[in-house]
C-alpha cells in the first residue's frame, strides 16, 4: 500500500515519471506550488494525482478534500491555451499508463472516471485535438474489454457517439485530423456494439436510422456507418427487424458493388 509500481511510469520520461511518483503521494496542489511549477503543470498534475487517486492503490491519508470524479479535467478552459495543454499531457499520461498495464484499464474508466469525462468531452462539436485525443482513449478503453463496454452503455455512451456522428452526417472533414476523428468515434461505436446491451440502446437509440440515412448521404461517414450498422446487426433479431421494417434494404442493394464515396477534397489533395 502506498506504493507505485514502477513498470506504470516506466514509459514516461524520467524527469516526469519521477515527478509524478512523488506527487501520488502528496495532495497535488501543495506540491505543485512547493515546485514552482507553472499554472499548466500544476492543472496537469491535479488532473493526473485526481483521476489515478480511484484507480490505483494510494494512501487515503493524502488526498483529504481530494476529487476523483474527473471534477479537475471539468475546471479546465480549453479555451485556455496553458490549460488545453495541461489537459492534452494529462491525457497522454493516461496513454502511456493503459500501454504499459492494460490490466488498469477498467479501473481508470470506472473508478477515476476516465470514461465519462472522455465521452463528455467528445460529445462537445467543435474540432478539437484534444477531442481527437479523447476518441483515441476512448478506442483503446473499448477494445475487447466487456467491463469498459458495458459501462459504456451505463454512462450514456452510444447516445453520445450518436450525436457527435450525427453532425458528420452531412459534413465533410474540413482537414486530415478530423477525418481520423470520425474515423476513430466509429471504431469507438462499433467496439461498444459488441455488448448486446448496447445493441438494444443503439436500437432504442434510432442508431439504425440514422446510419441509414448517414449511408444516403454518401459523405466520408458513409463507410463507418456501414461498419456500425453491421456490428448492430450482427446476433441481435430485434434489430435485423428494425432494419428491415425501414426498408433498409433498399438503401443497402444499390452499394453492393458499387464504388465507394469518394474521400473529401482535403484527403485527395493530401494524398496528391
């Protein structure tokens, strides 16, 4: 108790990595200052110490007053340039802990509350990269975790990527970061739909209709509403009625064979 396995800081810098292991130990706020650390590493050291306090074995006595409901990435103002970076190396924190132990994944999502802050954030619609940031953690929270995805669904999650692909419906990618982000909110919705629970909320959800009319539209999103139709469909009958009481056959038939959408301007130029 009290200890920090090395191997979790093991990827991070030294300087850092050491830096952190001495701040779990200590309330965030008091070390911080007693550093000299400017504004933004303070935020990134609260945000870290307050969401890892859930999820790692700590000593209780340090964190008096302390949050771990992801209430210090919440105070941040992106808006902020300081406090955007503050929350991007937080983010990156968490990366680098999920790569070197897999094993916290659920832990952070559950008990720190990494996954409700991350769907918080992805459901806000302007581009952002740190919202591109969010999708990449939300990705590898999902994959092939059943815990991570039933608590998905619990915390309003395919409601959630509902909206936020919901804008892209029509919308093209204005640049090549953006065209990752769907991309990735995709790969977030159909790693989720391989929980039947979330099959059902997806159908409660009119996700089936809206894939539909998303694959009409013939936009870049096209191709992962395709996917995420496919993984709502698969050994789920109540929704194989649904998409054929919609006629969603009919949407379907005329893509078989048929050339993909073509990518946004800005992919064929990069691409040229």
């Amino acid at each position: 108790r009290g200890s920090v396995d090395g191997k979790l800081l093991a990827p991070l810098p030294p300087a850092l990595a050491s830096l952190l292991e001495r701040t779990l130990r200590a309330p965030p706020s008091l070390f911080a200052e007693s550093q000299g650390c400017d504004a933004a590493a303070q935020a990134c050291l609260a945000v870290t110490t307050s969401l890892l306090r859930g999820a790692l074995d700590l000593r209780k006595e340090a964190w008096a007053g302390a949050s771990s409901d992801g209430g210090e990435l919440e105070r941040l103002d992106e808006a902020v340039d300081e406090e955007s970076r503050a929350v991007h190396q937080s983010l990156g924190i968490f990366e680098a802990l999920l790569e070197a132990s897999p094993e916290l994944s659920a832990p952070l999502a559950r008990d720190a509350g990494l996954m409700a802050w991350l769907l918080g954030r992805i459901k806000l619609r302007p581009f952002h990269a740190n919202k591109l940031y969010a999708t990449e953690l939300l990705a590898v929270l999902l994959q092939q975790n059943a815990p991570n995805q039933a608590l998905f669904g619990e915390e309003g999650g395919v409601l959630a990527l509902l909206t936020a692909t919901s804008y892209y419906k029509r919308r093209e990618p204005q640049a090549l970061e953006e065209a990752e982000l769907v991309e990735n909110m995709y790969d977030c919705l159909c790693s989720a739909l391989h929980a039947p629970a979330n099959q059902t909320l997806f159908l409660k959800a009119e996700g089936i209709e809206l894939m539909i009319l998303t694959l009409k539209e013939r936009r870049f999103a096209a191709q992962g509403a395709l996917r995420a139709l496919s993984a709502s469909l698969a050994r789920n009958g109540a929704n194989c009625e649904r998409f054929v009481d919609i006629r969603g056959f009919k949407t379907l038939f005329p893509l078989v064979g048929a050339a993909p959408p073509p990518p946004p301007a800005i992919m064929a130029d990069a691409a040229a």
